[in-house]
C-alpha cells in the first residue's frame, strides 16, 4: 500500500462501486440478446418471407361471374343519343368495332376536319385533301379545283366558325364503320374572275352553310383516322 495515496485509494474504491451498479443495472451479455429493432432490415425480412410472383406471369382479365353486370361500355354513346333509337344502335355497332370510338371526340375531330376541307378545296391544296378525302370525293374535288384553275378563277375565303355539329347516322359497312353529321357553319366566300370580279358569293357577308357529310374508317385498319366519302349541301 505504500505506492497508494489515499486520493487514489478513493478513486479506486469509487470505480469498483460503479462498475457492481452498472453490472446489476445492464445485467450481463450471454450471447442469446435480441439484436436493436431496425425497422429497414425487418420490412426487408417480411419482403424476403412473403410470396413472390414469378416473374414470366402476366395477369389475365378476370373472367365475369355468372350474373355479374358487365362494365357499361355503352354509357357515353348512351348519354350522346337515346337508347333504343336507330341512331344510338348504329353508334353501338360501331364502338363493338371499335373500340375507341367516342361520339363526342369523333364531333370534336370531325369538325376540325371540316374547317380544314373547307379551307383546303378554296386554295387549291391537294395535298391536304388528299389526306382528308377517299379517293371518290378527292377526284370530285380536285376536278372542280381544275376547272377552276382553267378558267383562271380564285376562291376568296374566311371561315368564320361552326355553329352546330351533330351526327345524325351511323353504320357498319361491312368492317367499315360510316358516321354522318349534319353541321351548319358560317363562311364568307366569294369567287372572282380572271379580271377579279366577283362572279359568285359576297366577300363581305357572312353566309350560312348547311352541309351533311359522311366520314368512314376500316376498323381493321391500324390507321385510326377518318376519312370524307360523301357530301351533300342541305337546302
């Protein structure tokens, strides 16, 4: 003891009553302890643990049960025209051909093209009726642009809108689907001469135009556009 002062004999004295505390308190390692909960590595236990899809399956509709209803496929062509009318059973024939074929969006989109024919038959675009027209309509069309360039007469046109748009048939042909629509437009035309007078139309008033077209798709066709077939000026 002589190598001890009393100052070292107390701090001696201290840890030793430290370490009998902590031991009691923490209790002592036997190599059996739950490691400390880690919320990662427990989700990735349960992903590990759960049953895994192979990967070479891909999931098939289920089939309906006997008395299911069936999803209303109809609902929009429903809301567009009165069930059980000639109208809404043609446009029924068309959608089980097609579908994606929508009423509203097909009035959206026919009227576009519309504007578009209109525009393109007044400047002479071939190349743009080409696109819009079936073969019959496009040699209508660009017979009459010929016979006009001959005489050396130019259409003055200014589409002013469409005012109504509605269909009023529509058909399966064979695989090909028809859909007509009566639209009421407002245009200001005018054709003038070789000299520039105007020979018909009034290129200041706006005239009212009655039409009824016709436009029709092969629904076995991946190309999913529309096509003008026929044309009628409704008196």
């Amino acid at each position: 003891m002589a190598f001890f002062d009393l100052g070292t004999i107390f701090f001696l004295v201290a840890a030793v009553v430290i370490f009998y505390q902590l031991r009691n308190v923490l209790g002592r390692r036997t190599g059996s302890e739950r490691p400390p909960f880690d919320p990662y590595s427990a989700n990735r236990s349960r992903d590990k643990d759960a049953p895994q899809a192979p990967e070479n399956v891909v999931a098939l509709p289920r089939k309906r049960a006997p008395g299911e209803p069936a999803s209303d496929v109809y609902a929009a062509i429903d809301a567009f025209a009165k069930p059980d009318t000639d109208l809404n059973k043609g446009l029924r024939a068309v959608k089980d051909n097609d579908p994606a074929f929508d009423p509203k969006g097909f009035v959206d989109g026919a009227k576009m093209a519309y504007e578009m024919i209109v525009m393109a038959y007044a400047d002479g675009d071939r190349k743009t009726l080409k696109n819009l027209l079936s073969r019959e309509v496009y040699d209508g069309f660009v017979a009459a642009i010929a016979e006009r360039e001959a005489k050396s007469e130019k259409i003055q046109s200014s589409f002013v809108g469409i005012d109504k748009a509605d269909i009023t048939a529509a058909e399966m042909k064979g695989s090909e689907a028809h859909v007509t629509l009566r639209i009421v437009s407002e245009l200001i035309s005018a054709t003038r001469d070789k000299a520039g007078a105007v020979i018909d139309g009034d290129p200041e008033t706006v005239a009212e135009v009655k039409d009824v077209w016709t436009f029709a798709r092969d629904t076995r066709s991946r190309d999913p556009n529309w096509k003008l077939v026929a044309t009628e000026a409704e008196d």
